[in-house]
C-alpha cells in the first residue's frame, strides 16, 4: 500500500470538512474532462456484492431542467405545510433554481434488478443497493470541490415525477437529482447550519460502545 504525504492526507480531509449543498451557480459550462472525471470518480465508488447498480443521466437541455425545477418547487411546496412559523418561511426561501442556473443536473438512479437476483450482501439487507449509489453520489461530491466545482442535491421532489421527464423505467429509482456548476457564493457553513435550521449535534453523543447507549 502506497500511504499518502501529509499533504494529501490534509486535501482529503478538506474536501471532506468543506464540501456544501450549494444552491447558486453561474451559467459558465463545465468542460466535459471535468463531467468524465466526476463520473469516473462516482462509478469508482464502493458497492456491496460488486453490483454497481448506478446510471447517471446527464441533463443539459433548458426545457429538461426546467420541468426537473417545476417537480420540485411543486414539492417544496407541500412540504412546506409541515413546518410552521419562522421554520416555515426559512424552508419557504430554500432555492430550487439551482436546477435551471447550474449548468448540468446528474440524475443518479439505482437499479434494483442489477446483477441479478442473488447478490452478496443484498440477499441479506435489500437496501445496500441504495446504500452503494449513496456512495457514488459522495464520490462525485468530492470530486467536484476537488475540481472547485459547487454541487446541489435537490431532495425533494415526486420520483414519478421524475421518471417521467427522464423516461425512467418504473423499476429504476430515481435516488437524486444533482445540479453542478462554478459558484460565486461558496459557504463557509451547510446553508441549513447558517440559517439555524438545525445545529450540528456533538460526535461524542453519538459514539456507543459494545451497545446501544452504553
């Protein structure tokens, strides 16, 4: 095994303590060397039995982002009758047009029929092919502030919704929508952090030993 220098093993860890969910983007294209290498990196991820059961779908055409926009502005919508007060009008301003102001949005799905119907690991716990795409989707996240890119994941929206502007088969699971660009506006802090959303909660009250709450 080849160990990293002191200076790589700080760049990791700075991708890993500063990548955000970045909301506002310029229009600029991104050239396609960087688009391959951050799918590269994505289909390089760990997966459980070795399934690999991720696609992506490159989106770039206007009328492609704006309808994906429409699916989860509709969305942010309604969830917004759940929150209430000051809570309410902060969800309320969360932005979703980062998906027609970015330049690409990556579809990124999850195959449940991939590799089969027996695969290690999945025979046991069904979820790891979700668990696995999570990973690429990482993968791609830190490739992207490696490559000083900003990146968004829009999470809520209809996944029929989604399945029908991307004629995604019924099977296939739209697991995020993943809107790429150069930014100007790069925080310091996750956006739900800076807005008092929530606070970050202590490590030390989530380490247990030998069992659960000891």
């Amino acid at each position: 095994m080849k160990f990293f220098s002191e200076e790589e093993k700080q760049a990791v860890y700075k991708a890993v303590f500063n990548r955000r969910d970045v909301r506002s983007f310029r229009n600029d294209p991104v050239p396609s060397e960087i688009i391959d290498r951050l799918l590269n990196a994505a289909h390089h991820a760990p997966s459980v039995g070795f399934m690999q059961p991720w696609n992506f779908i490159v989106i770039t055409a206007a009328e492609k982002k704006d309808l994906l926009a429409w699916a989860a502005e509709k969305e942010r919508k309604a969830l917004a009758i759940h929150y209430e007060g000051e809570k309410e009008t902060k969800f309320l301003r969360l932005k979703v047009e980062g998906i027609k102001e970015a330049p690409l949005t990556i579809c990124v799905t999850c195959d449940p029929t991939q590799g089969g119907a027996h695969v290690l690991g999945r025979n046991s716990i069904p979820e790891t092919d979700m668990l696995s795409t999570a990973c690429a989707i990482q993968n791609m996240w830190l490739a992207s502030y490696a490559e000083g890119l900003a990146m968004g994941w829009v999470s809520f929206y209809k996944k029929n919704d989604v399945r029908n502007i991307l004629k995604i088969p019924p099977h296939i699971d739209p697991i995020a929508l993943l809107s790429i660009g150069y930014t100007d506006h790069y925080p310091e802090k996750p956006i739900l952090e800076s807005a008092n959303w929530e606070k970050r909660q202590s490590l030390q009250d989530r380490i247990f030993y030998n069992e659960w709450k000891n």
